[in-house]
C-alpha cells in the first residue's frame, strides 16, 4: 500500500512538472499580461508545487545518498530552477510589441530579463555538474563538446538579454520622450549585430542539448527512445532558427518560437527531471 502511494505521488509530480512548460505558454501567449497583484500570487503557488513535486519525485531520496547522489540531486535542481522562474512569465504574457507599451512596463520587462539572466546562468552550472557525472560515467567526447557549446552560448546569451532587457529599455525611453528625434546612426547596426549574437546563442544552445542527448544515452542515462526525442527536437529546431526571417510562413514563425529564451531551455529542464527518477 505504501509503494502503491509513493508510486502514485511520484507519477502525479511528474505529469505535473511535465505540464509546466506548455501551460505556461499557452496562459502566457493565450491570456497575455495581466497584473502583478494577480499572478505573482499564483507563480507563488505553482513554484510551492514544484518543489513539493521535486521533492517527492526523488529529492529527498537522492540527498539521503552519498556523495554521487547528493552530486546527481544538485545537477538536476540546477537545470529545474530556472524553468521554475520562468513559470511568472505566464502571467507576464510576451513582451509588449509597441514602443509604448515598453516603455509603460520597462521595469516588468527589466525583471523578465533580469530572470532569464539568472536563468542562464543556472543552466550553465547544472551543465558543469553534468558533464562531469557523465565523465565519471566514462564518456569523455560528447559531454565535453556539449559543455563547450554552453559555456559559448550562454555568455551570448547574457549579454543578449541584458541588451533586451536594459538598452533596448533606456533607448525606448529617450525614443518616447522625444518621438520626432532622428535614430542614432548606429541603432540599426547594433540591432543586426544582435540577432547575429541571438542566432549564434540559440543554435549553440540547443546543440548543446543535442550533445548532452547523445553522452546521457551512451551512459544509459537516456533511454534510445527518449535520446531520439531531445536529438530530433534539438535538430529542428537548429534549421528552423538558421533560416532567415525573410522566409515565408509558417517558417518565419516557427523561427521565432524555437528562440524564445525561455523555450531553449525547456529540453534542459525536461533532463533535469529525468535525472530526479534516477536511482
């Protein structure tokens, strides 16, 4: 009876965690921006079920072992949390697409930026840990190149939302204030310099998952069916941010989910759940 109620308790933890990510977008792009008074509350709420959801998924099993354990229990909580930040976004909805509206909510948008940094930032420690579990295991190519690509990616990637988050800010500011001011000559050039960094970032990112996919199947860590899964998903979404925006729907798109910062880490997020089964 017992083993029948943890098994049930680990089962309804994990459809929970699983649905996070995809309710998240769904109330985020379905809904929109609602207030802070609202959703902070209830980001409040769903972080609490997370970490009970973590926490009965194997947590406190994995911390009641050694020294591996403890290792595999850290790994997996630093490729979770940032999922867990990213959840308030549902109720942040997307970024606003008008100048205005910008600058109306320029310090929820320096928020949402501030947490997808310290998002980044998780991922590449939880890489760091895994990559050397992985070694440990005896593979010493893929997870290192894996690695590499993050640790690559991700400082791209900081300096990309800090320029979302702080410079677009500022200048919208001065662009609202004074409407009928000329752009800087370098403003364009700066913005094709940035989705150069975007494109860079994103494709190293979900490489990274590529690799990682293939070093966690070759430890027995993934299974062949799931290994396929992340590597086909890693490898679309590789083509779909390479090609240009130019291109007709629903590529254009299609290009624009997969690089939405939040979505390149949800593969992360999903190993990290995985690795709380793991015995």
């Amino acid at each position: 009876m017992h083993n029948d109620s943890t098994s049930f308790k680990q089962k309804l933890s994990l459809a929970y965690l699983w649905l996070v990510p995809p309710v998240t977008m769904a109330i985020g792009f379905g809904i929109g921006s609602v207030s802070y008074k609202f959703y902070l509350p209830i980001w409040g709420l769903n972080a609490c079920l997370m970490t009970f959801s973590a926490y009965h998924l194997g947590v406190h099993r994995l911390w009641k072992q050694d020294r591996s354990g403890k290792q595999q229990a850290v790994t997996a909580l630093l490729l979770f949390i940032p999922w867990l930040l990213f959840s308030i976004f549902a109720g942040m909805g997307p970024p606003p697409s008008t100048l205005q509206g910008w600058v109306n909510t320029a310090a929820e948008q320096q928020t949402r930026y501030t947490i997808l940094i310290a998002g980044g930032i998780l991922l590449l420690l939880g890489a760091a840990l895994l990559k050397t579990r992985l070694q440990e295991a005896g593979e010493n190519l893929y997870s290192v190149l894996a690695f590499a690509a993050l640790s690559i990616a991700v400082p791209l990637f900081i300096i990309n939302m800090a320029f979302w988050g702080y410079y677009l800010t500022d200048a919208f500011r001065l662009f609202a204030a004074n409407p009928a001011a000329k752009r800087p000559d370098l403003y364009v050039a700066v913005k094709s310099l940035f989705y150069v960094i975007s494109v860079a970032e994103v494709v190293l990112i979900y490489l990274g998952t590529l690799l990682f996919a293939v070093a966690l199947k070759i430890t027995g860590s993934l299974s062949k069916h799931a290994s396929r899964w992340y590597i086909g998903c890693s490898l679309i979404a590789i083509l779909l941010e390479l090609i240009p925006p130019s291109w007709p729907e629903p590529f254009g798109t299609a290009g624009y989910l997969v690089a939405i910062p939040a979505i390149t880490f949800v593969m992360y997020y999903l190993i990290g759940v995985r690795l709380l089964l793991r015995r």
